[in-house]
C-alpha cells in the first residue's frame, strides 16, 4: 500500500498566518476602494427610458384623461390587475373611465398594458417604490394613476421610438 507523503507544515502555516494576511490583504483593499453599497433610500435607484416601473394614466393638457376606457389594456393584462368601468361623456371623446383600478401587488410590470393601449393613454413610468401597511392602499385608482403628460415624456418618446421601426 503506497503512502501519502505530506508536506511538513512551518510554523506560520500551523497557526495558518498566510491565510490570515491574504484575508486581511482583501479586507484593507476594499475598505479603502470605491464603495459599492448603495444608500437606498437616500440613493434611489437609477432610472432609463426602458426601465419598467408601475402602469400610470397620461393626462391631457385640458385635464382630462387620454382613456377611452376601451378595455383593451383589461383584456391583454395576465396578471388580472386592471378594473375598468366606463361612462358616456359629453365632449368629443365619447368615453372615459369613471372607475380605473390597477392592483399593484397583481401587477408584475408586464407592460402589456401599454402596448394595447391604441390611445397612448397608458405608459409604464419609472415609479418603482411601493409600500403599504395593507392591501387594499394598493389598489390604485383614478386619482393615484393619473399622471400629467410630461412626467410620463422619456418613456413616451422611447416607445413612440421603438414604434416606429415596425
Ligand atoms: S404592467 Fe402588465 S401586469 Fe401590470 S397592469 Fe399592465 S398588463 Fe397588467
Ligand atoms: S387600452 Fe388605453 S384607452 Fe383603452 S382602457 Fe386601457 S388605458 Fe384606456
């Protein structure tokens, strides 16, 4: 039967010092390096054109909203987050929700709503922040969804871009 030979340990590598001195090594070096730990929520997230946050409503210069409460957003969402009830208007535009809900803890930022939309009523915002103490604050409506148009502009432009190379 063969023997293993093994090699005879100094006394530095006994008490394991060279492993000690290469961990501290690592630890000096990143604690003088650039930190890359971010102070959230002081630091927030940094956000594109293509980031997908939380679904919001355009509204137009007059104030009212862009929906036309078509449904079409209702139908294409998987996730089963839109509730829409309709009503007749008297302006031009013939409808307008009168109930518009997005279950934010349904909502997986899909972005189906968006490309349904046929009335860019609809855009994905960079809003991503979301916390309540209860469920039903989560359900948004009319008024937390609604967003003046140039809050909503990069993600406007970005998709109007990605529109029109089709
Ligand atoms: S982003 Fe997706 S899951 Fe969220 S409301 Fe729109 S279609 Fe539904
Ligand atoms: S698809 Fe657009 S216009 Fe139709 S209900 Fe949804 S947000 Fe309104």
């Amino acid at each position: 039967m063969a023997l293993v030979k093994r090699k005879e340990l100094s006394l530095a590598e006994k008490l394991y010092l060279p492993e000690i001195a290469r961990g501290l090594s690592i630890t000096l070096t990143k604690m003088f390096g650039k930190s890359i730990t971010r102070q959230y929520p002081e630091e927030p997230l940094p956000t594109t054109a293509v980031t997908r946050g939380q679904p919001r409503l355009v509204e137009r210069q007059d104030g009212h909203l862009a929906c036309v409460s078509c449904g079409l957003c209702e139908a294409a969402c998987p996730a089963y987050a839109i509730t829409i009830d309709g009503q007749e208007t008297d302006r031009p535009i013939e409808r307008e929700p009168e109930r518009f809900e997005i279950d934010m803890l349904r909502c997986i930022l899909c972005g189906f709503c968006e490309e349904a939309c046929p009335k860019d009523a609809i855009f994905m915002s960079s809003e991503l922040e979301l916390a309540d103490y209860d469920r039903a604050s989560l359900v948004y409506g009319l008024d937390q969804l609604r967003r003046q148009r140039p809050a909503l502009q990069r993600r406007i432009d970005y998709i109007h871009g990605i529109n029109e190379r089709w």
